[in-house]
C-alpha cells in the first residue's frame, strides 16, 4: 500500500479511538473496516491474519464491554429496569441535545427510574453512580480494543 493510502487508515484508526472516547459513533468498527481495507490492498496472509486478529480483540471487547459493566452494577444493586431507562433517556438525549445529551439523558434516566423505585434521594445517586461507573468501564475496555488494535496494525506494518 502506498503511503497515502497508509496514512488514510492510520487517520481512520485514529478516528476510530477517538469514537471510544466520546462514543459519539461506533469507533471499532470504524478501526476494524480501516484495518480491513489495508488487509485487502496488501493482500498477504500476514496481513489477513493482523486483521483476523484485530477482529478477535474487537469481538472479545465488545463482549467484555457489556459482561464487566454489568456484573459491577449487578452487584452494586443497579437493576436493569433502571439501565434501560437510563439507555432509552441516553438515545433521546441524543438528538434532543446533541454532543452532551447522551450522558446526560442516561444520567438522568438511570436517576428518575431509581428515586421512582426508592423514594430515596441519596441512594438513587448512589446507584446512578454505580451506573457510571459500568459505564466508564465500558468505554475504557473499548479504548484499549482500540489501542490494541493499531498496535497490531503497526506491527502488520513491519512485518508484511
């Protein structure tokens, strides 16, 4: 691949990090399409095997992504009534508020279900936090996915 073409995956791949941080749009598979275009113009088997493997830390992401996080809030007491409010709140706020309405939405969300379901203040932003909290650990085992992922990518640029 020709060094303009390297730069525009590399940029892709950026992009992609970037789109874990802010969670604004799907960043690993923005890394995994880029890394796979790379993989198709090379077109040797060190290169599809790189990719094969970015596609393995990504699938295994995403599984912990949603396993860890909700294991921490299930044993901090969060239920999932009060998740999914907070997601469906997170999705409106989306286009209600755009760049910031997603956290604040699910914030909200995750609030208004728990003070319904415990008429407590203190403990409903106590489980909001909790919530939080899943929510942070997702987005950090997405940001090394990602990291990961251009590592591997870099070192398929030595190697092929």
């Amino acid at each position: 691949m020709e060094l303009p073409g390297l730069i525009l995956v590399g940029l892709a791949i950026v992009i992609g990090i970037i789109g874990t941080i802010i969670q604004l749009y799907p960043g690993l598979p923005i890394i995994l399409i880029a890394i796979g275009v790379w993989a198709a113009v090379v077109g040797t088997a060190t290169s599809w095997w790189i990719f094969a493997g970015v596609a393995a830390i990504i699938v295994l992401s995403y599984v912990l992504g949603f396993l860890l996080p909700a294991k921490l809030m299930r044993n901090e007491g969060t239920p999932w009534s009060s998740m999914t409010a907070g997601i469906i709140l997170a999705f409106i706020g989306f286009f209600v508020i755009p760049v910031v309405g997603m956290p604040i939405g699910f914030i909200i969300g995750v609030y208004g279900a728990e003070y319904l379901r415990l008429k407590d203040n203190g403990k409903a932003w106590s489980q909001t936090k909790s919530a939080l909290k899943g929510v942070l650990l997702s987005i950090l085992i997405e940001l090394i996915a990602g990291a990961l992922s251009a590592g591997l990518w870099v070192v398929g640029l030595f190697i092929t």
